[in-house]
C-alpha cells in the first residue's frame, strides 16, 4: 500500500512514517525541510520516499506529484498531516500574518492536495483520505482564534467529502487530537520560545507522537467496509472546561 503523509519531517507525521515502514507499507512522506526527510529516507531505507512539498504552495504540490516515481504514483491513502498553530494571543492582539498562514497551510494546502489525490481514488474506487483536525475545531479556547476556526474547517470538509463520495468506496476520517507533547508543535506556535513551548506539557503526562500514529496504524488497517467519521482523542488529563462567565 502505497501511503502519501504530509508533514512527515517531524512529529506525528514522522513518528507515522516509521511505524507504517516497520509494517511494511510503502511511504511517501513530504515536507519543506529537505534535510530532515533526507535523515529519515536514511533511517528508513528504500520503503520511504522523501518528497520536498510545500502545500501552502499549489504549484509545490504540482511539480512534487508528478516527479513521483512510477511506483508511488498511485496513491492509496493521503493523510493530511502538515498543518500549524501560531500565537496563542486573543483576537484583538493576534498577527494577522500568522492567521494567513495558518489558512493557508492548514486549510488551503489541505484542500489543494485532496483536490489533486481524489479524483483517481475515485476512478479506482478505492483509496482514504485521513485528515489530521483537532478538539480545538470543536471546543473553543482562549487564544484558539483561527488555529481553531481552521481545524473546524477540516472537520466539516471531511464530513462533506465522505458525502460527496457516498456510492465510493473512498473513505474519509478527520482524527481530532487533543494534547499532544514530543512534537515541534508547541515551539511553532511559540515562535521558537522553548521555555513557553514546554510549559504547555509541565506537570501531567500527555499524549506522544507514538500514540497517535498508533491509531492512524489502527485506522489505515481497519476493514475496508468500515469509515470512521471522526476521532477525537484526549490525554486522560485534559476534558472540556465547560461555559465561563466574567462576572462585572
Ligand atoms: P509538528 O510541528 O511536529 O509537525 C508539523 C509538520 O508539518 C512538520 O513535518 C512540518 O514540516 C510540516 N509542515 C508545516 N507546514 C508545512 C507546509 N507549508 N508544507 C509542508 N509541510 C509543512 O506538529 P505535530 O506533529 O504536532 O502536528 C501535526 C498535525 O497535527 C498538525 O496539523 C497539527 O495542527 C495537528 N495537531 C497537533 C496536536 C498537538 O498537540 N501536537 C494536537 C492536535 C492536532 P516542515 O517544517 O519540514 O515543512
Ligand atoms: C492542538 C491541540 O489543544 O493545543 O490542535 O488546540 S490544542
């Protein structure tokens, strides 16, 4: 089976990667850093192909997929990984230059790919597109602003695919992680401040990459005639904070 994982130079993707070529799968992981995808194509030998991919970019997206080799043309699962949050400031405060990004790597480099990959799921009738959401799509929080809005999008566009395809048999899940440490994920959205970044894990124990490329094993494995909608996943430690009031 052949695999394509955007965001595959770093945590979930990578921790994906490894898993999926240990099982035998043949993986073609794309991210921006050519480098990082280089130090994993030589960890992971022959099963894994780096392909350097900007998807916030259509014409990467383009020119990476058709330099793809003969034998990873098709194209049998898409896991719609790469993705980002920037700045936990409120509305009011946040960069609007970290808000477009996040649209259009999150959203836009999303859409883009699914659009160029699923006509020939289709055409085959067979093929899953995994997109990577997160709770913070459904549950609102400070300083969530658009990162949220943006993984709302990506539920609500997995919902409207699976519709779309109903007749196929592509399927479609959008996995909704909560809390998730061990990944770059945190110093993004920092902007490289560590000390704030690793606060966000202090004092209870969280999720690791390992976990939940654990349940994208799980679910690339599972029957052909079974589609998970949604997954929302949580560290035990974490729940919903329920409605606030400000009181005057
Ligand atoms: P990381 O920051 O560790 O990894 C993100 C990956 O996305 C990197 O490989 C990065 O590679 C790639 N990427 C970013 N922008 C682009 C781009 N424009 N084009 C191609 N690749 C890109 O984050 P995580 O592994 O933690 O997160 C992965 C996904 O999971 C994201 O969509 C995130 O929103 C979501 N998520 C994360 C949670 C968490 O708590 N960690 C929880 C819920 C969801 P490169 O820089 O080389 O391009
Ligand atoms: C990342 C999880 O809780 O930081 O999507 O929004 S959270």
């Amino acid at each position: 089976m052949n695999i394509l994982i955007t965001g595959a130079s770093a945590g979930f993707g990578e921790a994906l990667a490894k898993r999926l070529v240990e099982k035998g799968h043949q993986v073609i992981g794309c991210a921006r850093r050519a480098e990082k995808l280089e130090a994993l194509a030589q960890e992971l030998g022959e099963r894994f192909t780096p392909v350097v991919m900007d998807v916030s970019d259509t014409e990467s997206i383009a020119s990476a997929l058709a330099k793809l080799p003969d034998d990873c043309r098709q194209i049998d699962v898409l896991v719609n990984n790469a993705g980002l949050a920037l700045g936990t400031e409120p509305a009011h405060q946040a960069s609007l230059e970290d808000w477009m990004r996040m649209v259009d790597t999150n959203i836009k480099g999303l859409m883009a790919l699914t659009h160029a990959v699923l006509p020939e799921m289709v055409k085959r009738n067979s093929g899953y597109v995994i997109n990577i959401g997160s709770i913070a799509g459904t549950w609102p929080y400070y300083g969530g602003n658009v990162y949220g809005a943006t993984k709302a999008f990506v539920k609500q566009f997995s919902l409207n695919l699976r519709a779309d395809l109903l007749g196929t048999k592509v399927r479609v899940t959008n996995l909704e992680p909560g809390n998730v440490g061990g990944t770059e994920f945190s110093n993004v959205r920092y902007h490289g401040d560590d000390e704030k970044a690793a606060q966000v894990y202090e004092g209870f124990k969280t999720m690791g990459p390992e976990d939940i490329a654990d349940i994208l094993v799980w679910l690339i494995e599972s029957p052909a005639h079974v589609n998970v909608n949604r997954l929302e996943v949580m560290p035990v430690a974490q729940t919903y904070n329920g409605l606030t009031i400000a009181k005057d």
